[in-house]
C-alpha cells in the first residue's frame, strides 16, 4: 500500500520510530479523539443526533494505524485483503458481514 510506504518514510525521515506497544496505544488513543468528537457533535448527552468525524482526526487513525502494521511488520494492503475477502465469505454464507 503506497500510504503505508509513505508513513513509513515520513516516521524515518523525522525519527518517530516507536514500538509497537506504543503504537497501539497511540491508536487507542486516536480512536478515543474520533469517538469524543462524535459524541459532543451529537450532542448525545441532549439528543442523539447525526455525528461529525473530522478529516484531520480520521486521518490521525489512519496514520497511526498505517505506523503500526509497519512496526508490527504487517503489509497493510496484504491485511485490507484478506480482510475483505473474509468479510466477503460472511456475507456469501450468512448474508451478513459481522457474525
């Protein structure tokens, strides 16, 4: 995936190599932003209503992401695939995607 090539020259070229663990938490951490921004912008405490999700915090989980599979030493675009091709036999087999 060339966006895991391009995080991965980024983090080298700027010396943020960090380890895994580190990685992870990272990414929980920049979930929990994206998960904060949805609940203010529906106001959920109020009234649920439609939620906002910023293109700079999706980015954020995208690159952390992105960080992560490569210090884990997963291809990204190997993961995306299998990842699709089991979600494709949960909906040949049961109609749905999630089990």
């Amino acid at each position: 995936m060339d966006e895991q090539q391009k995080v991965a020259e980024f983090v080298d070229e700027h010396d943020l190599d960090r380890s895994t663990e580190f990685r992870l938490q990272n990414l929980v951490e920049e979930i929990g932003e994206i998960g904060e921004d949805a609940i203010e912008s529906a106001e959920y405490d109020d009234s649920p209503g439609e939620i906002t999700v910023t293109r700079d915090e999706f980015g954020d989980v995208l690159f952390t992401a992105l960080q992560m599979g490569k210090s884990a030493g997963i291809d990204a675009s190997e993961a995306l695939d299998a990842s699709l091709e089991k979600y494709e036999e949960r909906i040949e087999e049961s109609g749905v995607s999630s089990s």
